[in-house]
C-alpha cells in the first residue's frame, strides 16, 4: 500500500521481541506482535502468529514486551517542581511543610502538578491509576480524563468528631457534581485515614457505593492514637492542624451505633468493620497484624504496598522486619503494587511501580512473577479495571518495552529489575485510549 505523498502506510506490523510475557499466561522467547492499525492482533511464539505478508518489520529483540503497568496509589497533585520536602522519619513535620506548601499553591499549579504526574507516570510505563485527588478535587480529576490513563481518582476527605458532619456533606455534594463514569477515570472516595476520619466518615464513603481508598496502619503512632489518643498524631491534629474537638471519640469505634465496629478486636479492624463490608484499597498497612483480623475481613482488602514511600518513611528493613503483605495476601487480600507521591520517590524523572518491583527484588529477592501479577493483574483487580486491560492481547492498554537479557522470559524479567533503566513504549497508551471501550 502507498500513499499519495510517496510515503508507504503500514497497515500491518510485524514486532520480533526478545520475550514477551504477562502474568496471564504468555510467555515466549523469542516473540512476535502482530498489529493493524497501532492495536495488538495477536502476541505469541514466531510459530504461532506465522508469516504475516505485506508487515512492516519493527526489531525489539534486546528487549522484554509486557503490557503497562497498574500503579495502585499516588497523589499526582504532589508532582510539581516543588521545593518540596524529602520523605523523612518526622511524619509529623513533614505532614505540616507538605500542608504549608499546598496551602500556598494556586489551583493553576496543581494543574500542572497534576499534568506533570501524569508525563512521569507515561514515561514510567503506567497505563492503570489510583490516584488520591486532593481538595478541591476537580484539577485532578479534569486533567486525568484529559489523560491516555484509566483508573480512579478517590477524592479525599478529612473530618473527625464534630467535623464529620462537614465532610460527609462535602462528600454528598462534591460526589453528586462528579458521576462515577463507566470508562477512562472513575471517581471513587478516600477517607483519608483513620486517625484524621472517624467512624461517620468511612461510613458515608460506603454508602456511596463508590470505589474506596483509604491510608491504614501506616505508622506505629496510628495504633497508639487510635487506642489512647496520644502521641505526635494527637499534637498534629490539636496543634498544627486545630482540628480536635470534644466529640471525638477514642478508642475509634467506641462509640459506634454499628455492633461489629463496637466489638473489632483492634482499632484497624474496627476501621474496617466501619465500611461494612464494602472492598477498600487500602495503602501501606506496615504495622497490621493479619492475626488480629477477621477472615472475613481479608477478601474486602485491596492491600497496595508501596515499597519505597515505606522505605523512605522508616517502615522497611531494618527497621521492620517484614512487612505483613505476604500474610495478608495468603490470608485472601489482594497486594498489588503504588508509588505513594514523587516526594517518597528516588527516581525524579519517572513514577513507575517497575522501580518498586526493582527494590522488591532486589532487597526480598521476590519472584519476579509475583511482582509482575502484583503490578499488572492485581492492581487492575484492586481498580476493578478487567485483566484484559494488562495482558497481551488486543484489549491491552499499552505495550512497553524493557531492556533485557536471558534464555527465558521469565530471565529477562529478573535481569530488568537489576537495572534502572526506563521503560519505552512500543504502543502507547496515547494511541490506544482513542479506542478503548467502557468498561
Ligand atoms: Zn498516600
């Protein structure tokens, strides 16, 4: 075929991979992808896609092809060039110079913040979202439908005793101007964490039948606050932020109208309980106790762990010595993988949970087919964004490309996650939102 300008149109193309693999079953070294018109065909072994007449050939045989990756959790709103400060172990100071600073910043510069979160996020492979959209929420969700990326952005909200009245009305009316939308980014709802939203809260968040988000059991003080009410977080909220009340109640929980979160064996479960049921994504979870839980409990829990922001917090080897993922994850939880923001984040030109399957392998020694299904399968899972979406095939939303090395796929895999180099887009998630159906 040509066209009228000289130029020849490839309506097909023919790309000769050194592997190609997914965590729903491809797998093959050498590999071939056959696409019409910048979709995926078919993905398979030389054999079984065959000869293919008229393709315009594209070499990608010192790389790995997977599909793009799901990052579960990050707030993009973080993303602007800053001054910002560096994750650290005073959660407590950091929370006010990150308050300070938003505080100050224009709804135009969370635009950009917003934008340039989404160009990291691209230039780190990610195709599938679950980010943490800050009040006012519409610079977020605006800028991520204007994007190639699918997913969720949960607006978050804060209110204890006597402020839970405000954020629940906030939620109603903020909710009723935000429909969830069947394609492209979903707005679901985050309470943002128990020690900032009592039990009215969560509770409302449920009942909107929305997608939820919430930070549990990321730091030891959390525990103690929510069981005694002291300690840096106490001070935080009565004398940084101002905003402790006489209706707050502690023990979380105690005070509940709702039998189970009355009778939860801990404060995190009573957490839990308070959503009645409902499926939460719920960040980090360093310091819960999967013995502590209800069984019941573990198949409601989307666990996203994000490696380096629990690193960069002081909540990793050696400071802990293990993170409780693989208990909850055999206890039934899904654990896919998130980032957390850019500020936790030791690559500055990209947000990618490739980089966390990297500290994941490198530091646990990890399968790599567990961390490909926790940053793929699991995380379109914890989304609920279908599997198709991150596997080879033609609903894929994008196919990247790694440099690697090995006999196998499954070699390739670990030799990527012993560099640092970027990913690369062979089809874009760019060229492939144009066309993707609803889901
Ligand atoms: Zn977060």
């Amino acid at each position: 075929m040509t066209a009228t300008c000289g130029e020849p149109v490839h309506k097909l193309q023919l790309i000769r991979a050194g592997g190609l693999l997914d965590a729903a079953g491809t797998v093959a070294s050498p590999g071939v992808v056959l696409v019409e018109f910048g979709r995926v065909i078919t993905a398979g072994s030389p054999e079984s896609v065959g000869e293919v007449a008229d393709a315009k050939i594209i070499d990608h045989t010192s790389d790995l092809l997977m599909p793009g990756l799901v990052n579960a959790h990050c707030h993009l709103d973080l993303s602007g060039p800053g001054p910002w400060p560096p994750a650290g172990d005073d959660y407590r100071a950091w929370v006010g110079r990150v308050r300070t600073l938003r505080a100050a910043a224009s709804e135009e510069d969370t635009r950009h913040a917003v934008r340039r979160g989404i160009q990291l996020s691209l230039a780190g492979g990610t195709t599938c979202i679950g980010d943490i959209a800050g009040q006012p929420p519409a610079a977020s969700i605006e800028e991520l439908r204007l994007s190639p990326l699918r997913g969720t952005a949960f607006v978050e909200y804060f209110g204890i005793g006597s402020g839970q009245r405000r954020a629940v009305e906030a939620m109603y009316s903020q909710l009723a101007a935000w429909p969830v939308d069947a394609s492209g980014i979903r707005v679901g709802v985050s309470p943002h964490a128990p020690y900032s939203c009592g039990p009215d809260v969560y509770a409302a968040a449920a009942a909107t039948g929305r997608q939820l988000s919430t930070h549990l059991a990321e730091t030891r003080l959390e525990a103690e606050f929510l069981k005694r009410g002291v300690g840096p977080l106490r001070d935080m909220l009565e004398h940084d932020i101002g905003v402790w009340n006489d209706e707050i109640q502690i023990p979380w929980g105690d005070d509940s109208s709702d039998q189970r979160v009355r009778e939860s064996q801990s404060p995190l479960t009573a957490v839990l309980n308070s959503m009645h049921g409902a499926a939460v994504l719920c960040a980090h979870m360093n310091y819960m106790n999967p013995a502590d839980m209800d069984p019941e409990l573990m198949a409601n829990i989307r666990l996203v762990y994000c490696p380096r922001a629990s690193a960069s917090f002081g909540h990793a080897p050696p400071e802990i010595e293990v993170h409780p993922w693989r208990a909850l994850r055999d206890a039934g939880a899904t654990v896919c993988l998130g980032t957390d923001s850019l500020l936790c984040l030791d690559t500055p030109n990209r947000i990618s949970v490739l980089d966390e399957m990297r500290l994941l392998y490198r530091r646990d020694g990890l399968d790599p087919m567990i961390l490909l299904d926790m940053a793929t399968i699991a995380g379109a899972d914890a989304l609920a964004i279908p599997r198709c979406a991150v596997s080879l095939g033609p609903s894929v939303a994008g196919l990247m490309a790694v440099r690697a090395s090995g006999t196998t796929p499954e070699r390739m895999l670990a030799d990527a996650l012993t560099h640092n180099e970027p990913p690369s887009w062979v089809i874009s998630p760019i060229i492939l939102s144009a066309t993707h159906t609803a889901y």
